[in-house]
C-alpha cells in the first residue's frame, strides 16, 4: 500500500529541481564521456528501461572526477530511484547517503532526503523515515515540495498507527487553496485523510475516501483509482460483504492493468476476507503465485545492481576483448550462413532429384502408354490390311474406324505431354484440359472458391506440376471410377494455391494400392515441397487435397 498513497507525482519537481543546479555542468564539452553516458541514461530512462538506465548512470557517474562533484550528484540521484523502483531500499539509501557526503549543501538536498524517508518507510523505520521527511520539508525550495512532505510525514504517522497525528496533519492540508487546486494531489490527501479517520472510527471517513474516489475516478488513472478501491474494500469489509469484494475486484483490476503485483496481492487480500469459502482456496493459490513471483524479483535485485556495477567496470577496461568477441562473432555469422548454405543447395539437389524421378516415370509411363496400346493398335491395323479384302466395302470402312481409333490415342498421347502455357492464360489453359473429360456419361464442375487462386504467384515449375497432376487424376477416373460427376475447386490460403479434387465413384477400400497408382503424382507434388492426400472408401467416391506453395 506505500506507492499508491505515499508519493505525490513529484518527478517534474524532482527533475527541474536537479536539472537546474546541473544543466550548465551537464552540457560543458569538457567532459564528453560523461554527457554521452547521461544522453544514453537519460533515454532509457524515460522509456522505463531501468536496467540500462542505471548502467549508464553508473557510468556517467564513473567518468567523474573527484572534483565534478554536482554531475556526480545528478548521476547518482537517479541511481538511487531507480533502485527504489526496483524495491531495493537499502541499496537506494546507500546510494542517497552517498549524495550527502559528496555535496551536503546542495541545492536541491530536500529530494535526496525525500528519497531516503520513503527507502526508511518501506523498511518500516517509521522514526528515520519521519526524520528525514522532517529535513526534505525544512530545506524544500517551494511551497508545493512542502505539501508533498507533509502529505509523506502523515503517512508515515498512518504506518505507524498514530491516526490522530495523521488526521490532524491532513486535515489542515486539505484546506490548502493551491493544493485543492491540483485533483490528483487532492485526492491523495482526500484519500490518507479518510482513511485516518476510518481508523478513528469517525463518521466522517466514507465522506472523505467517497470523495477522493470521484476525483480519481474523473481524471481516470489506474495508479490512483487502486488506493481508494482499496481503501473502500477495508472500509466495507465489516459492514457489507458483497461492497467490499466489488472494491477489491476493481483493485485488481487497476493493478493487474498497470501490473503492479504488490497492489494485486493487497487486493487478494481483501477478496479472500470477503469471498466465500468454495472461492478462498483458488484466491489463496493465486496470492502464493504472485508473492512467489515477487520474491524471486526482489532476490534477483538484491545482486542485480552490483553485477551492473561490475559489467561497468568491466566495460572500461576490455575494448579489446570486444573487438575479439565481434570477430568471433562475425566468425560464427559466417559458419552459419556456410551452413544455411549447404543446407539450403543439399533440398534443392534434393528436389531436383525428385523432379527428375516424377520426370524418368512420366517418360516410362508415356513409353508403356506407346508400347501397350498405340503399338498394339497399329500392328493390328497393318495385319488387318495385309489380310483382308480392302476392295469389301466392309472390310474398308472396319479399317477406317480402326485408323480413327489411333489417331485418337495418338492425338490424347500428345495433348497429355503436349508443352504447357504457364504465363497469363494459364488458368483458361487449365480449365480447358479439365472440361475436355466432359462427356455424355461425365459431368466436370470447375469452381472458384471464396478466396480465387492467384495463379500469378505461382513458378512456373509449379504451375506445370499442377496441370500434370490434376490430367493424371482426370485419368486415372476416367479409367477406374465409374463417376458421374466430378467437382474442382481452387482457392488461395495464406502460403500459396489449394485444389480440391472430388467424385462420386466408386472409390477404393485399398488406400495403399491408390496410392501407389498414383504415385507419379505424388511425387510430381513433392518435388516442389507442396502436399497431397488422398481420401476414398467403397462406394463413397474419391477425395484429393493438393497444397502448393507460393
């Protein structure tokens, strides 16, 4: 509950405090290693990447020499928050302490005793955190910078139960004209003055935690809304059950939103103690979760600055090691890419060897298809002539049909490995050759499906693969399925073009014996690493997907 009632936003104040005293320091050339360290720090600390940030600090800190003693102070100002940030506390007030005994009449002093109240809070010195709350306030520059000490001693008295002290000290500076003027730091005050008097038992609480809640409601900020659903949450846990876990679940969800896991911790609280039972085992689990999470952040930090501190160190002194790691380096880049390389030649002579065995099985197929029918044909046509009566009107016309039948199969032979068109008419191309299996007994449907196939980018090696694949399918129904209808579909998915071939056959209980009939096509598919499966029971037709990528 520290950070969301404790702090005023006080990092313009902080920023313009420090900026002042240090801006001509910062920007003298003399010392180029420091402005560049601070330029770096500086950037990475205004996207919250604090790590880097507090290497560069660290460094600029480090490019100091004894006498820089306000560029030394400005580094390590931040070094100190972002180590507060990061909850390690003691480590921040080492590094405030340090800021003091550098230069302990600086200008902006009060925030570094500011800084080392809140480090002491939240180890639970309430005694030195009151102190230096005390010193912040007496050396402040502003009347502003005084409310916000003010507003942090009351705190502290709330922390340390003393809500009488608290409320009276809150009460006066919920008057102030220039403070009610600013909602989010009047909220704040609102909001510790309610709860001190939740505490006290005065009636006028809700009326002071109700109104820090509307404000903070109005100017809609997450970290400031989690301190008044809190609140709300503790306030109604005796009175009203249900109120009370409406407000914690709205805690959690602001700190969930901003992920603050201390704030989502505090909020399981106050829902276990207003849940019912069959709720608080999975509540419970969920608390061991995120303090589990914690600590192991928290441990992590307790090493975290000190190895930065070291890789700092480490940094100034090995240029040359760094030369020798982007060697190695550029060594391993190049053992990579040797072997991407080799990686990359060894599929396509891969590939190549599968598109030369698609191509030695078309070529023996086409020499079989030669030998087995158009050879056979001929051979009978010639015997025919030789022994027949071609003067026999009959035998003269049973000739002529039969030389029909060749010039058929021989003109089939030819359109099946004919050259194909694969540049802009490819798909009227492909249509065609699938609407010539149209016949009396065969109905072919070509279709487009909801998202058309972009033939365009597709290779050409590709294009010539699918033509050749979906003819042997045509095929092979042609001679074995005994359909009546046969439905194309093409369509483009995110890598390249689907087809989808189907027909009401009468399909193949032995899918492995389909397979190997068309085998050709499968391999056809796999030379340019595309995909097809087959799908078929008896009597049910036969399915085939094809996938080819771009």
């Amino acid at each position: 509950m520290i950070f969301k009632k404790v702090h005023f936003p006080i990092f313009i104040v902080i920023v313009f405090s420090i900026f002042i005293s240090c801006n001509k320091k910062i920007e003298n050339p003399k010392n180029e290693n420091y402005n560049l360290n601070i330029e770096k720090a500086l950037s990475f600390y205004n996207k919250q990447e604090y790590d880097s940030a507090y290497y560069y600090f660290y460094k600029a800190n480090d490019a100091c020499s004894d006498q820089e003693k306000e560029r030394r102070v400005y580094a390590l100002y931040y070094l100190a928050e972002i180590q507060q940030k990061r909850c390690d506390f003691s480590g921040s007030e080492a590094t405030a302490t340090s800021i003091i005994s550098i230069l302990p009449d600086y200008k902006s002093i009060n925030t570094t005793y500011n800084l080392i109240g809140i480090s002491h809070l939240e180890q639970y010195n309430y005694e030195s955190a009151h102190k230096y709350f005390n010193l912040a306030k007496s050396t402040a520059l502003t009347e502003e910078d005084k409310l916000v000490y003010i507003n942090n001693i009351a705190y502290t008295y709330i922390e340390s139960k003393e809500y009488n002290k608290a409320g009276q000290l809150l009460l006066n500076l919920s008057k102030d004209i220039s403070l009610i003027k600013d909602k989010s730091n009047y909220a704040k005050v609102l909001d510790n003055l309610g709860y001190a008097y939740f505490k006290l038992n005065n009636p006028k609480a809700i009326d002071y935690l109700n109104q820090s809640l509307k404000i903070r409601d109005s100017i809609n900020n997450n970290s400031e809304l989690i301190a008044s659903y809190m609140d709300m949450a503790e306030y109604y846990l005796k009175s009203n059950l249900k109120l009370s876990n409406d407000f914690a679940q709205k805690a959690y969800n602001a700190a969930t939103a901003i992920n603050s896991p201390d704030d989502r911790i505090e909020a399981i609280k106050f829902l276990i103690a207003s849940s019912n039972t069959n709720e608080v085992k999975s509540l419970a689990l969920k608390q061991m979760n995120i303090s589990d999470s914690i600590n192991k952040v928290r441990q992590n930090s307790k090493t975290q600055f000190a190895k930065i501190k070291y890789d700092a160190n480490i940094a100034l002194k090995e240029s040359e090691k760094q030369k020798s790691q982007k060697q190695l380096y550029l060594s391993l880049f190049i053992f990579v890419s040797t072997i991407s390389l080799f990686v990359f030649f060894t599929i396509r002579s891969k590939n190549r060897r599968k598109l030369q065995k698609a191509t030695y099985e078309t070529e023996t197929r086409i020499s079989k298809k030669l030998h087995d029918e158009l050879a056979n044909d001929v051979f009978n046509a010639m015997t025919y002539a030789d022994t027949q009566d071609l003067n026999n009107p009959t035998n003269k016309e049973f000739l002529l049909e039969n030389l029909d039948k060749i010039y058929t199969q021989s003109r089939n032979i030819s359109k099946e490995n004919s050259q194909i068109d694969t540049g802009d008419n490819f798909e009227a191309v492909l249509k065609a050759m699938l609407s010539s299996y149209n016949s009396n007994n065969i109905n072919v449907i070509v279709k487009n499906n909801t998202a058309p196939a972009d033939w365009q980018k597709l290779k050409k090696e590709s294009k010539i693969v699918i033509y050749r694949t979906l003819q042997e399918l045509m095929v092979n129904m042609r001679k074995h399925s005994g359909c009546s209808l046969v439905v194309i579909g093409f369509e483009t998915y995110k890598k390249g073009v689907e087809i989808n071939y189907s027909d009401n056959g009468i399909g193949c209980s032995d899918l492995l014996n389909l397979k190997k009939g068309l085998q050709n096509a499968e391999n056809r598919i796999l030379s340019i690493n595309g995909t097809i499966t087959f799908e078929t029971e008896t009597n049910k037709g036969f399915k085939a997907k094809l996938k080819i990528p771009k």
